[in-house]
C-alpha cells in the first residue's frame, strides 16, 4: 500500500474545505450561509445556473416525486436518480423503490431513470428494473466486499 504524503492545506488553503463556493454556478449568490454543496433554498433558479454551466449531460439526483422529476426534467435534467441519498438527508420518508413507479410515471420516457438505494441483492436489481429504472446503481455491496475481502471481494462472481 502506498502511502498519501499530500497535506489537506496544500489543496484547501487555511485548512478550508468551501473552495465549491467558488465555483461558476456560485457567481453572483451569497453562499455565506450555505452549509453544505446544495443550498438549503434550492430553487428552480439554482438548477438553472447549474445548467448553464453545465455543457455535458446534467444528472439530477435526490429525486423521490413525481412533481420533482417533472421540474428537473422541464429545467434540463439529462437524467434523474430516485434516491434519498441512503437516508442521510430524508430518512423518515418512503423508501426509494416505492418511490421510483411514480417517477419513471412523470418523466414519461423523455429522460433515463437511474436508480439508487437499498440494493443489496441481485433480486433488488431486478425489481428496480421491472418498476422502470433505466439502470441501478450498486455501490454499497462493492464497498462492502471491497472491504472484506479487498480486490476479491469486488469483482463479480464467475458463472464458470
């Protein structure tokens, strides 16, 4: 294993962590109260700026209703990811996958559905599928074995 000699202060002067605050999609708004990447005020101004920055495709994730997945998609969202981001920012509300029919409902095939969230088993990627997701991300089983058994425990199961 090779060890990281960098020091946080060469890529944060003074230690701080806000350089995202000077990003283009930032210019012109006061972030001095935002907290985290998102603004607390997200609004359909904010989505955009981001899409005028943004010159590939944009993906909007964080969506878990139909109405908010009509938004994105009216404002220039690329694709949508159904998710709650593991429960971190929305834990007490429906789980993804209930969430998911009535996105992919919305979006009526103008944009890719991703999905992410409570995937554990190959049996949960089948569901995501079936309820519409274009495709389904699976990173916590990967981390996971990552963990456990390092490059092993990643890579897929052979059929042979």
């Amino acid at each position: 294993m090779q060890t990281d000699n960098r020091r946080c202060v060469d890529c944060h002067p003074g230690n701080s962590h806000d350089m995202w605050r000077r990003g283009p999609m930032f210019a012109g708004l006061d972030v001095s109260r935002v907290t985290g990447l998102a603004p607390p005020d997200l609004t359909t101004g904010f989505l955009d700026r981001v899409r005028s920055v943004v010159k590939s495709r944009l993906i909007v994730k964080g969506i878990v209703t139909g109405e908010d997945a009509v938004i994105a998609v009216k404002h220039g969202a690329d694709a949508i990811v159904v998710s709650n981001h593991g429960g971190r920012n929305e834990e007490t509300l429906r789980a993804t996958l209930d969430c998911l029919p009535e996105v992919v409902t919305a979006v009526k095939g103008r944009v890719p559905v991703f999905f992410d969230g409570g995937i554990r088993r190959g049996t949960d990627v089948f569901k995501a599928i079936a309820l519409g997701a274009t495709a389904v991300g699976i990173g916590r089983p990967q981390a996971w074995g990552l963990a456990a058994l390092a490059n092993e425990g990643s890579r897929p199961l052979s059929t042979s």
